[in-house]
C-alpha cells in the first residue's frame, strides 16, 4: 500500500503543476562571436528519439464467469463425497494494481504521427468478488481474491494534436504471467468475523494478447546542458483483452484504466552554421539620431507628447572621435523643459544592458527599458548588420513551468516592441532561461530581484 501511495503522489504533482496553456517545446539559436571574427549559429530543436521511465497505477473491473471448485475438506466434511465437486459462481468485481518499466519512442520532429515501445517489468493487478451472504445468523459467504504479476510489452503508435503537447495513442499489450495467487476464501460468522482459505485452486492464463487507447499531454521540464530535453508526459489510458482465467469453466476477463506518467530524455537535434567575417564589408555612414518631444495635437483635454526621430547620415570624415568608432551611435533626446536636462546613450556593438522586474508575475517592460529600447531600434536602423540577442530570467517564485513562462514572455516583451518600432523579427532571438541562471541569492528580496531581469546584446 505504501509503494502504492507513493507511485500516486509522483504521477499526480507533476499532472496537477502542468501548464494550463498550450505551450512551445522551445527551437533555440545561439549567435556566438568567434576570436576569427566569424560568427557561429547554432539551432537547437526537439529530436526525434526519446528514452525513460513508464509508471502508474491501475483501476480494475472484472467481469465474465468465474468459477472455483468448493474443497469439502476444507468447508464442511459432512458434505457426501458426491457433493464435493461443487462450483462456486463469482459476480463480477473490481480491484487495483500498480506497474513500472522502461519506456522508448520515436516522435520525427514535424510529423503528425510517431511510435514507441514500453515495456513494464512488474505490472500487479488485483482483484476481489464475493457472493452475496446468506440471511441466517452465520452471514456465510465466499470470496474470491485474485493477484496476477505480468511483464507486459506494450508498441503504440502515436498521433499528435494541433494542440502543441496533445496526443493520442493506441497499440497492443503482451501480457507474460510471473506469478499469480488466487484465493478461495470461506466467510462466516461465528462470535466473530472467521475466514478459510484455499490457495490456488485454479490456474490462471500464461499468455494474455491485450490492447490500449489512451490520451497524453506532455510539456518541457527542463532544458539540460543545453543538449538534451526532459519531458513529463501524464497520460490515461483504457485496457482490455483477452480472458485472464479459463480454467474449470472459467471466462473471466478485466477492462482497467491505467493513470501514469512517462519521464523522457531526449537528445536535442543540433545544426551549425558559420557566417565568415567579410574583410569587405563597409558599414553604412554613422548617424545621429536626434530625438526631440514636442506638442502634439489637442485632443478634447488630452495634450498628445510626441517622440520624432530623425536620422541624418554624415561622412565618416566630419564625424567626431567618439561618433566614429565603429557600430557605435550616440543618441542625444532634446526636451523642451528646461528643467529637464539633456541624456545621452551611447549604443555600441559588444553592449550587454539588464533591465529588471518590479515583482515575480512581473512581464511588462518599465519605462527606462522602452527608452532603451528606443534607442536599441534607432541603432539597428542605422546599422543593418547588427542583430540583437535577449535571454529572459526569472527568480525562483513559482513553479519550474511558470518561471519558464515568465522568462520566456520577458524575452518576448523585447521582441513586440523593437519589432512595434520597425525591426525585423529575423533580427532578434530571443530565449527563456527560467531560474536556471541566478545571479543574485533567492532567499532574499534582493536577491530575487536581480533575478528577474531579461539581457539584451547587441551584436555586430
């Protein structure tokens, strides 16, 4: 019962912390700077083989003719020899069982249609009927209590939903016995609860050829070594088959619903590339990018602050020492009030900048992370060249799958406004890191809050 509880527990956590929405399994790319002034991209993706653990628990009904031979010598040794080849007719029944075992699949990354192999090393199945008692003061009753202990080697062939995670599957279960125990039990009452067993008084099937039909939503639970994947796959399943017992006029037969849970660890599918530095390359002229805020339109008590921008190319020549480094531009904001004073970022090629998160839900971008940003895209307009990288953190409030979520939407959060300001998508790459990364200490509020921040590079 103990094994039991605890196999539960760990099918149940993960089902009941798993994402409440759809969600990416994750294709990453990595842009690295190479000493040569080359550049290597990286791509990483889901593969398409996956290997772990199948556990679970089962929910057993049994049904069809059960019969058990009475042992006279057993029950009653008055009864006339005659008599004592009697059969006892079971009702049908229900019962429990648990299972573990290895697990196997082949999912191609894009295809609708995939298959695996499980197979269950100790796969226990219960289970108990009884007659109904009689209506004298004895209550007398019989009950039949049947364990069975198969290996089972279980091909399925998977089809995967639009839902990303969402799949169906179905296939067959070999059923090999290891060891069974079929009771015969003998219940009165006499003074007290008094039961007579007899053990094994028939024999069980060998062999057993069954089938599955079952539905599964698996989600991405960490991302190791930037290698491989680790998915969580609960799923549900109905089983049948053929009978589990034929012997002494016997059909008895079980349907059961398996509830499990399929740990996998997958290697990622990696692809390289390396973008050769070209020697000839001449950059677009420098520009100054001034932003100025005037009045805008009146609009029934709203007065409109406009941002314009103006972009003016100048030659090399003319521009000043600390304009004409290379993939460097200065932008000078200019601002009517004059209690305001004049700011001046600087963005450059290499510039690594961390922005952080108020709080833990936190996703939106603050103000001083837009007028960077702002900036980021004037930049990138004036240098086509350049490509932005941006990893979202999170602290370690939360779930693993919601601190993913939260990293990954702070990325995004970059994403939507550089490309609201007219860049290009190809242009940025942004991932989530989750918790994985902290810089600061998670026990405290300090900590935290270093924590929950999003990086962005520029990169030339």
């Amino acid at each position: 019962m103990i094994r039991l509880k605890i196999i539960v527990i760990i099918i149940f956590f993960p089902i009941l912390n798993m994402p409440l929405k759809p969600q990416t399994m994750g294709d990453f790319r990595e842009i690295i700077p190479l000493p040569s002034k080359d550049t290597l991209v990286i791509d990483r993706g889901l593969g398409d083989w996956w290997f772990g653990a199948n556990i679970g628990v089962n929910a057993n009904y049994y049904f069809n003719r059960l019969r058990m031979p009475l042992d006279s010598s057993l029950y009653d040794p008055s009864i006339p020899p005659e008599y004592r080849d009697s059969m006892i007719n079971y009702p049908g029944g229900f019962g429990t069982g648990f299972y573990a075992g290895l697990f196997a699949e082949w999912n191609p990354k894009g295809s609708d249609w995939g298959v695996s192999l499980s197979l269950l090393l100790h796969d226990f199945r219960s289970g108990i009927a009884e007659t109904p008692a009689s209506k004298d003061t004895t209550k007398e009753s019989y009950e039949a209590i049947t364990e069975f202990s198969y290996v089972s080697v279980s091909p399925s062939a998977r089809y995967n939903f639009p839902i990303v995670g969402l799949y169906s599957f179905g296939g067959f279960d070999l059923d090999f016995i290891t060891g069974s125990k079929l009771i015969n039990r003998f219940k009165f009452k006499n003074s007290g609860n008094i039961d007579y067993d007899k053990k094994n008084v028939i024999s069980p099937q060998k062999f057993r050829l069954g089938f599955h039909l079952g539905i599964a939503y698996e989600f991405l639970v960490a991302d190791i070594n930037h290698k491989y994947r680790l998915l969580f796959s609960p799923y549900l399943s109905l089983n049948g088959g053929t009978s589990v017992i034929s012997d002494s006029g016997s059909s008895r037969n079980t349907l059961f619903a398996r509830i499990g849970l399929i740990i996998k660890l997958g290697p990622d599918e990696v692809k390289k590339d390396t973008l050769a530095f070209n020697p000839d390359y001449k950059p677009p002229p420098d520009a100054y990018a001034n932003a100025n805020r005037e009045n805008g339109p009146f609009f029934g008590g709203f007065e409109e602050s406009l941002l314009a921008y103006e972009a003016t190319p100048v030659e090399r020549s003319q521009v000043s020492e600390e304009v004409a480094e290379k993939s460097t531009i200065d932008v000078v904001e200019k601002v009517t009030s004059s209690t305001e004073p004049q700011r001046k970022i600087t963005i450059r090629a290499g510039q690594r900048k961390t922005y952080f998160f108020p709080s833990s839900a936190a996703t939106s971008l603050t103000g001083d992370t837009r007028e960077y940003l702002d900036n980021v895209a004037e930049f990138l307009k004036a240098n086509p060249s350049s490509t932005v990288r941006i990893v979202g953190h999170s602290d370690d409030q939360g779930t693993f799958s919601q601190n993913q979520k939260r990293s990954e939407d702070r990325a995004k959060q970059v994403v939507q406004y550089l490309v609201s300001k007219g860049i290009a998508s190809g242009r940025l790459f942004p991932r989530g890191d989750g918790a994985r990364v902290p810089v600061g200490d998670n026990r405290s509020e300090d900590g935290r809050k270093r924590n929950r921040r999003v990086e962005i590079l520029i990169v030339q």
